[in-house]
C-alpha cells in the first residue's frame, strides 16, 4: 500500500508538471515571437528524439522478454489474439459512434464551408493477403531503420518463439535482450523528466504556427470532437474496459495513467509515448508478458480516436456539402476506416492521407482537405491521448482475462 501511495504521488506531480508545461505552452505559442519557433522547435525535437531513439530496442527486446516469459507458443498466442479482439472491437465501435452520432443529428447541415485545396496522396487500399504478406520483413534491419513497427513486431515474435523452441540454447540471446530492456527502461526514465519542457515546446510551436483565429474559427467542431472522445474514454475505456472486464479502480488507473495521457497531447504520437504507456502500465501491476506484446500492438493499430475523428469529419462534410450519404455507404465507410487504421504510423497526422483515401470512397468533394487537414492538426493531441489510454486499458482487461501461468487474476 505504502509502495502504491508513493507511486501514485510521483505520478501525480509528474502529471501536473507536463499539465503545466502544456498550458503555459499554448499560451506562449499565442504570443511567442518568431526568433523563438527555432528554439522550441530544436528543444521539441532533441525531446521526441530522446524518447523514440529507444522505442525499437525497448518494443523488441521487451516483447522476446514478455514471450519468454509466457513459457508457452500457445500461451503467446492468446495473448496476442485477445489484444487483437479488444483492438479491432473497440476500433469498429468507434468508427460506429463517429459515423451514426453526427448523421442522427445532422451536424454539419447549413455550415458554410471553404473549399481550400491541400496536397495530399491518398492512403491506398490493400488487400487482407497483401498486408499478412507485408508483416514479414525481408529485410528486418531497413525495418527498423524505417519504422515499420508491425514488421518488428513480427520479427521480434518470430524470434521470441524461436527462443521458446530451443530454451537452455536461446538463454544468452534472451539475458542480452533482458540487459537491454533494462537500459532502454533507464533512458526513458531519465528523459521523462524532460517531458514538462518538451511538451511545453512541442504545444507552442503548434499553437504559434496555426493561430488563434484558425482555433477559434473551428472551435465548435473541434468541442463536439473532443466531447465524443471523453466520453468514449470515460465509457469504453474507463466503465467497460478497466471498471467493468478489468475489475480495476477508475481512480488508480486515470491518476496512474496521467502522464502517458498528458505526453501523448504534447506530442501528439503514440509511438513517442509508448515507453511511458509501459512505465504506466507497470505500475499498474500489468505482467510485463501482456504489456509488452499488447502495448506496441495498440500504439500500431488502435486508432479508435482517428476512428471517431475521421467518421465525424466524412459525416461532417457530407452535411455541409449536400453530398448524399445513404445508410450502405456508412457501412462501406465504417469497413474501410477500420482497416485503413491497421498498421497506420503512430506519428503526428498520419490520419490525413487515410482521410482523402475515405472522402474519395464517400463521394466528397475533394476542396474539403483543406479544412480537414486544419481540424485534424488541432484535434491530433487529443486523438493520441485517447488512443494511448486505450492501448493501457486494453492492457489492463487483459491482466484479468489473459490467464497467463503464474499471473495474479
């Protein structure tokens, strides 16, 4: 109790130092002058540098740990297929939420708006063959020098069950990955200490280049957007997830996930928060066999708030544009979002180019991308906190579903 009380005391103050660093951010970002962006763009970006620089070491190392740990192939399994379900589950419903709130009251109707163009390449299509056939990686390196963070997963799980397989043979490979774990875990420690000031830059650089009047003339879609969002946290996540499949305390779970959440809006990538979710969910007491498979999963394809986003804005638009949008095609749209949110990067804006790839499928004009790229920029913070909650309290269901040898449930 005294270890959990002391726990819940340095979240706290670390959540009210980066709440602090956002708030004065956004002021400053109002008032800041141009000799300053530089600045907070270097510090921002030396900051997102020091957390990412280990997020691939961290996911890989960290899941050949978790699946040693599992003892079993078909314990690994479990755990990767109910990550999937709660993933994929609560993806479907968000889209559901996003597409049928917004049509059932007419949000859009009447609203005047301005056809300004935007670049953007739509996301393409590919089929459910070519994206298993793209998981293994041809070359593992060039993914990890890319990014690819669901060709990682596949590369680390491969060799986390492989390690399974040859046991007593596989022990120096897996205690270096254990070595490296811990360092990555070090690092990232020491960074978060940094995350007040990084998010200060980070918020003020956004706030400084977009403007108040840009904020202040989208505020009511952008109100509406974040109402859908906190209640979807606070009902999905927090009553059914963690309260109600989970059996775990609101209170314990929000004040302990705080600073992930509160990250995750300053940066606005889930990728870059993702060793924070793992601090948040270890202390959470989620087994690290759980969290370190289905932690990097969600950051990669829980996308329930670009869901929400995404179906709101295509509803949105067709309302406002007086393009029809019959029952069918939601249901053409609500497949289609939640397989373009599959393996979409967990970076800043990559939901734009997934957006103009839906709104060709609706039948929207394509003049519109230049106010959805204006909105999705503002609402992107609150997008990633949402989906960072998600992928912790995925987590934490499944240390109460998830039956693992050896774990408390």
């Amino acid at each position: 109790m005294a270890k959990t009380f002391q726990t819940n005391k340095k979240a706290i103050r670390l959540s009210l130092a980066i709440l602090a660093g956002l708030i004065l951010g956004a002021l400053f970002g109002l008032v800041m002058p141009d000799w300053a962006e530089p600045v907070t763009s270097f510090i921002s970006t030396v900051y997102l540098h020091g957390l990412t620089m280990m997020i691939y070491p961290l996911v890989f190392c960290s899941l050949i740990v978790g699946i040693k740990g599992i003892g079993s192939v078909s314990a690994t399994g479990k755990v990767g297929g109910q990550a999937l379900l709660y993933f994929i589950g609560t993806t479907l419903f968000a889209s559901l939420l996003g597409l049928f709130l917004p049509k059932a009251l007419n949000i859009g109707a009447g609203v005047a708006v301005e056809m300004a163009e935007a670049e953007v390449q739509a996301a393409e299509f590919t089929s459910v063959l070519d994206t298993l056939k793209n998981l293994i990686p041809a070359n593992p390196f060039a993914s990890f020098a890319n990014g690819n963070m669901l060709q990682v997963l596949a590369f680390a799980i491969i060799i986390g069950i492989t390690c399974l397989v040859l046991g007593p043979k596989a022990e120096p490979f897996v205690k270096l990955c254990e070595a490296v774990d811990q360092i990555s875990v070090k690092i990232i420690s020491a960074v978060m200490y940094t995350t007040p000031l990084g998010v200060f830059c980070s918020l003020a650089g956004t706030v400084h280049v977009n403007g108040l009047q840009t904020i202040l003339s989208l505020a009511a879609v952008l109100g509406a957007l974040y109402l859908v969002m906190l209640l979807y946290i606070v009902i999905v996540y927090g009553l059914v997830l963690v309260k109600g499949i989970g059996k775990f305390s609101l209170r314990r779970f929000f004040v302990t996930a705080l600073p992930a959440a509160l990250n995750a809006f300053g940066t606005a990538s889930s990728s870059a928060t993702l060793p924070i979710s793992k601090r948040c969910a270890d202390e959470m007491d989620v087994p690290n066999e759980i969290s370190s498979l289905a932690l990097p999963l969600g950051a990669t394809i829980n996308m329930d708030a670009v869901s929400i986003v995404m179906s709101f804005m295509i509803v949105f638009f067709a309302n406002a544009t007086g393009t029809d949008l019959p029952y069918g095609l939601l249901a053409v749209v609500l497949l289609s979002n939640t397989l373009l949110s599959i393996g979409a990067p967990g970076v800043p804006n990559s939901a734009i180019a997934s957006f103009a790839a839906l709104a060709a499928i609706a039948g929207l004009p394509a003049g519109i991308m230049g106010m959805y790229v204006s909105v999705n920029i503002l609402v992107d913070a609150g997008a990633t906190c949402c989906n960072v909650l998600g992928d912790i309290a995925s987590a934490v269901a499944m240390k109460r579903t998830c039956r693992l040898p050896g774990s408390e449930n």
